[in-house]
C-alpha cells in the first residue's frame, strides 16, 4: 500500500500493462519500486524477465521479490529468474531450497544461462540436500557445467546414468576427462556393435588409456586427427605407427599437417622413422637407424 | 525410418543396419544423417559414392567431420568427374581445380556460395583459401564487389575484408547480414557504410521499422551514433514487433 501511494496516477502495473511487450521498460527505478506494489508480476514473471531492463530497474524488481518472499523464493519464482539471476551471489544460491530435480533443471536453462560460478553454487546446493546426480540432473548440468563438479561428485554418479545424457568433457580438467571416462567405457560395455561403441566413447576417449587406445586402433574406427591430439598423451605416447594407422583409418594423411604439432611432435620423436616411412603420409623427425633414445636420468637437486 | 532423429540418435543405426542395407535411397534423410567415420569402413568406397548421391538427393545436412570422411570415402579412387550429383556441401572441402573434370570454376563457387559455410569454423584455412580463389576466378581485380558477385559468393561475402565492404557500398550489405558475426573491423565498415547514407536503405534518420527489420542480421552492430539517429518510434515499433522472438541477448538488445 506504502509503495503503490508513490505510483503517478494510471502507471499502475497491472494485468494490460505486463500483457503489453515493453511498456514496462520506459518505467524509471524509482516509478518500477513505487507502482510493483501490488502487481500480478508472478504471473506474468516468464514473459516479464525477457524485457532489457537496465541493472537498476533489475535491482529494484529484485528488491521487491525479496520483499514479497522473506522466507525464500517459492518454485516458479526460482524456476523463472531469467536475467534477475545476475543480481544474485553464490552466496544467496547457497541458501536457497533447490530441493527437486526439476528444479535444478528449471534453474541451470534459465536464459541467458547461470555463469559458472551461480551454477556451481546451485549444483553444490541440490546436492547438499542429499538430491543424487541422476540422468535428470547430470542432463540438466550437461556438457556446459559438468567440468565444473568436483571428483567427489563425479565418483558419485552411476554409470547408466551416462546412456540417458549427452556429455561432452573435452574441455574439463584431466581428472574429470579419466573418471568419466572409466564410467563411460563401464556405461557402454555391453554395447556389441564397434561404430555404436566408438560413436557413443567418442566425447570420453581425453581420459582413455594406452590400453583402451591399442584395442580401438584394431577396430577400424577412423577417428579423425582432430580427436587424436586431444588424446591423454601418457596415452599416445607407447602407440607404434601401425596402432596409430590403424585408430586414424582413412583419417591417417592429415597427420601430416599436425606433425611439428604436440602430441604428435612428442610421438614422432619417440618412433623409429623406418617405421614412420611404412605410413606413407610423410612423417619425418623419427628416429634413424642405428640411434637409440637415451632418456636422461632424473636426480634430486643438491640441498 | 519415419521417426525424427537427432544425429547422434542416427548415428547409432549406421552400426549394422544401413550398411546391410541394399538401397540406400529407403533410408530416411533423419536416418541418413547419422553417417560417421567409424561405420564409413564398413560401407565400402563404392557404397559410400552411392549413399553420397542418396544424401544429395533427400538433402540430408552433416557436420564438418562427416563431410570430410565421407569426401575421403568418395574419393579414395580418385575424384568422380560428376560432382554435381554429390551433395553440395562436399565443395568446401575442395578447390575448382578438383572440379574441372565437372565444371568450370564459376560454377564450382556458385555452388559454393549456396553450400553451407557454417560447416567450416571461422578460423578454418579452407575459407579463406575459397575466397581467394572465388575472388580469382570471378576476376574481381579490386576491392569493388557488384551485386551480381555478391551473388555469387554467398555466404564467403562474410569472410570478406573491410577494405571490400567499404568500397562496395550498399551491394554486399544484404549478404552480409545473413552473417551470424563479425570481425570488430568488418563491424566499422558496415557501420560507415551504413551512416554513410549511400545506400538504398538511405541514412540512418530516414529509416523505417521496416528497415530495421531488413538489416536485422547487422543490428547488433549499428552502435550507438547509428541508433541514435533512428527515429524513436521506427525503432521502438521495431523492438515491439520483432525483439520479442528475436535471437539477439539481452545486452545487445
């Protein structure tokens, strides 16, 4: 009542004026904080976040939520943020009740998508109230967060789990990319038909081992050039030319225009060039016949 | 087969089931468009020559990886003398000398230019070695581009210096505001030329809503001495009508 007395006459914010497409952007700070009052703007919240509103008019409408919800935010207001979600900290996140799954997945597609650091506050919340990472959440969390969870949650997520999302980690940390890869290859080991396997491991393959890599490259599976220099390289590195021929396929000649690149650089200097020859795609810098790599031992600095 | 699939769904069917098929032309363009690497061994080079007419003709779209196996695939026996029957996005990968047994080079960057350029990153070096070879084979000496080589070019008018949107005028600004981004000097030349007033959009004061929404795709770009000039209601029964389903984010709005 206090707020809707300072509202100029006929500015009230009613059902038309939030039906109309931007009529609430023209409206000062001061006149938004006076004639909310009492608006219907929950109803309307969806359609109402997609206004440009400039960063005081959005201090103001954050100012009177949080006025209209002392005790916390109830779930379609939590689920429609929209851009109201840049005037909250973690800090805020951290005490809100993400309680569902729905609701996490509700919050992390808010648009424009949280930052990094309000999603991690959100996923580090949901799962403090003992919610489980299940296809749900690790969908909603997706290829745009998942670097962001730390291996204690990432050890916590069942491997089926990952046959029900599209992840990709290639641009996670080297932890991430090796335990989700060990939960992916456990994911899809009962899949019988190689290019479905490849194709399914493909987005996980940064975190596989040597090991993994030597029975792929007998599988005719032509990864391409770009995947294999993403590759762990402690796991490129004891490949022999023909496990390389045989992983990169149809792929093998572009190898050439990556060689002065690392992985590839570090692997050549490893491989006989007699070896390398066989290839056919003009690999050089191997080492020639009769040299041996002598690796140099490595002692402790004198105190 | 007449289910929509996403391409990683597809993907999954081209382990045995279209590779044990025997007309590829049954298959659905959803179906198709799961073609991958890994599969494309065990379809063969022949087969792949077949499964690549049957994409052209349902107009299946694949990503930069798929393309560029299967043209390794296609081409494993050397390059087929009818290109035009493979799908057209296949080009980007190649140079007009590649299609002189198919065609002369205008033809090849006609096509080209209608191909999908968004296949290739904007970092891609075959890019700009199309452009510059568009740019030889239509015998365009300088910076000067006329509508009916804008034409031509397509989507490679994006790649295009500043030097050339400056002295083209108004002619590539159509073409270019198919452009999803631009390089922060391309940005100034579409705004000078645009406050420059010498185009059939007339300066930036006489604009219409109407106008706003024919250059829609360089607004993010017209800053603030542009926008200013545009008559008030012009620009906000544009923001009315076409900013509600629009792509742009909330800043550039």
């Amino acid at each position: 009542k206090r707020e809707s007395a300072g509202c100029p006459a006929g500015q009230e914010i009613t059902d038309e004026v939030l039906n109309d497409d931007a009529m609430p952007l023209y409206y000062t700070p001061e006149e938004l904080r006076a004639c909310l009052g009492n608006s219907p703007l929950e109803n309307h919240l969806s359609q109402f976040v997609t206004y440009p509103f400039t960063i005081p008019q959005l201090a103001v409408i954050k100012e009177h939520l949080k006025e209209r919800y002392p005790n916390g935010y109830p779930e379609n207001v939590l689920s429609n943020l929209g851009p109201f979600l840049t005037m909250f900290t973690p800090e805020e996140i951290s005490t809100w009740n993400l309680s569902s799954v729905d609701l996490l997945d509700a919050f992390l597609k808010i648009q424009p998508q949280p930052s990094d650091s309000l999603a991690s506050a959100a996923i580090n919340r949901y799962m403090e109230l003992g919610n489980a990472l299940n296809a749900t959440a690790l969908g909603a969390i997706g290829t745009k967060y998942v670097c962001l969870l730390n291996a204690t949650q990432l050890e916590a997520i069942h491997p089926p789990v990952l046959k029900m999302v599209s992840l990709d980690p290639s641009a996670c940390s080297q932890e991430t990319k090796n335990i989700l890869y060990q939960k992916a290859k456990e994911a899809f080991s009962d899949q019988n038909h190689l290019p479905a396997y490849y194709e399914l491991i493909l987005p996980y393959l940064g975190g596989a081992p040597a090991a993994d890599l030597k029975v792929l490259s007998k599988k005719d599976v032509n990864m391409n050039v770009t995947t294999f220099v993403t590759l762990r390289r402690d796991a490129v590195m004891p490949l022999t030319p023909r496990e390389v021929q045989g992983l990169l396929g149809v792929n093998l000649p572009e190898l050439a225009r990556w060689q002065f690149q690392t992985p590839v650089r570090d692997w050549i200097v490893l491989q006989q060039q007699a070896e390398l020859d066989k290839l056919h795609v003009g690999l050089t810098g191997g080492v020639q016949e009769g040299y041996i790599n002598l690796v140099s031992p490595k002692f402790p600095a004198l105190s | 087969n007449n289910k929509p699939w996403s391409r990683e769904q597809a993907a999954m069917f081209f382990s045995d089931v279209v590779k044990a098929e025997p007309d590829f032309s049954r298959l659905s363009q959803s179906v198709l468009q799961g073609f991958t690497c890994a599969a494309a061994s065990a379809v063969g080079a022949e087969r792949s020559q077949e499964l690549a007419k049957v994409m052209r003709k349902k107009k299946v779209k694949l990503g930069q990886d798929q393309l560029s196996c299967l043209l390794k695939m296609v081409t494993l026996h050397g390059i087929p003398k009818d290109l035009d029957s493979y799908p057209q996005d296949l080009l980007l990968f190649l140079s007009p000398s590649d299609y002189a047994a198919t065609g002369n080079c205008s033809q090849f960057f006609i096509n080209v230019g209608k191909a999908n350029g968004d296949v290739l990153p904007r970092e891609a070096p075959q890019r700009q070695q199309l452009l510059l070879e568009a740019l030889e084979c239509l015998r365009i000496p300088g910076t000067q581009i006329n509508k009916e080589n804008a034409e031509v070019l397509g989507w490679l008018v994006c790649d295009l210096g500043e030097e050339y949107i400056r002295s083209s005028g108004g002619s590539l600004l159509k073409d270019l505001s198919q452009c999803g981004s631009f390089l922060p000097e391309q940005e100034e030349a579409i705004r000078d030329v645009l406050s420059s007033g010498n185009t059939t959009f007339g300066p930036p004061a006489a604009w219409s809503a109407f106008t706003l929404s024919e250059l829609s795709g360089l607004i993010p770009v017209l800053g603030p001495s542009i926008l200013q000039q545009i008559p008030k209601k012009a620009l906000t029964t544009w923001l009315r009508n076409f900013a509600w389903d629009s792509s742009l984010s909330r800043e550039e709005l």
